[in-house]
C-alpha cells in the first residue's frame, strides 16, 4: 500500500529516498572540496642555501622536472651516477616528499626522506617509503653522493 502526501502527490518513500540520494551526492561533494582545498594549500618547504636540505631539495626539483644535466651537477663527480643515469631512471611524478631529519658530521652529512605514491588503490591511499641522501661538503656548496634516489642502480656499462 502506497502512502501518498497530499501537497506534493509522490509517494512518501519515493520522496526520502530522493532526499537520501541528494544528501549523499552533497557530502561527498563537500568531502571533495575539503580535499581538494587542502591539498592545493600546502606549501612547499624552502631551505635556506648552503645547507644539505637544500642541495637535496635542488636536485630532487632538477630530477622530477626531467632536468637531468641539472640534477647530475648536483652528484659529486667521483660518484658512478650521471644524467644519463637519471634518463633511464623511473621517476613517478606524482611523489609527496618530507624530510624526516638531517645530521651533518662536519663536512659529511645524511638527509632521510619521507616518500609517499598514491597507492591507486579503489579507495586511494598512499604507500611509502624512506630514503637516506648522503652529501659531502666541497669548498661551494653541498653535493650528493654514492647513488642518489630517485636512482637505486648506476653500474650500467657506460657507452
């Protein structure tokens, strides 16, 4: 047996229902919003130049920009890495990097980073992982060592 409301002629139930579906429709709009909002919102940290922060900070900026002559100047010339390295690399784009800590020992130091993908999972989500970026002093600026990450291998035969 349907009811019907006088002032509208639709049944009650068909009427909740639509209210339901509309109420849904704008939470997760809102919830959208939120998201969106906050995500545009945050600032990238700056370091100040001269520290290994900032060395790394440069050299992951030159990388993920597709700036490999760049981010290779960055790599202390005894180190086997190059741009050449960087151009075979598999670098995801879409990474939110944090830094964790920073240790200098006096012309040597660590930077560990915080690395977060999307996870592409159906209900999204992020896996991530920790690096360690080591750096020596030279008499101008900081510069990276052994196999910087985004770069886990540089002992391809070179050409």
């Amino acid at each position: 047996m349907e009811v019907h409301d006088d002032s509208y002629g639709e049944p009650v139930t068909t009427r909740r229902t639509t209210l339901t579906v509309a109420a849904v429709a704008a939470v997760v709009v809102i919830a959208g919003i939120v998201v969106l909002v906050f995500a545009v919102g945050r600032d990238v940290s700056s370091y100040d130049e001269g520290t290994p922060e900032r060395a790394v900070q440069k050299y992951l900026t030159a990388a993920f920009d597709g700036d490999y002559d760049r981010a290779a100047s960055l790599i202390e010339s005894s180190s086997k890495c190059d741009a050449a390295d960087l151009d075979r690399a598999y670098i995801q784009n879409n990474a939110r990097i944090g830094l964790i800590e920073s240790t200098v020992d006096g012309d040597r130091a660590r930077v560990r980073l915080e690395v977060e993908f999307p996870s592409g999972g159906p209900l999204g989500g992020v896996y991530s992982e920790e690096h360690t970026i080591r750096l020596v002093k030279t008499a101008e600026t900081w510069l990276l060592t052994g196999v910087p990450w985004p770069l886990y291998d540089c002992t391809l035969s070179k050409e």
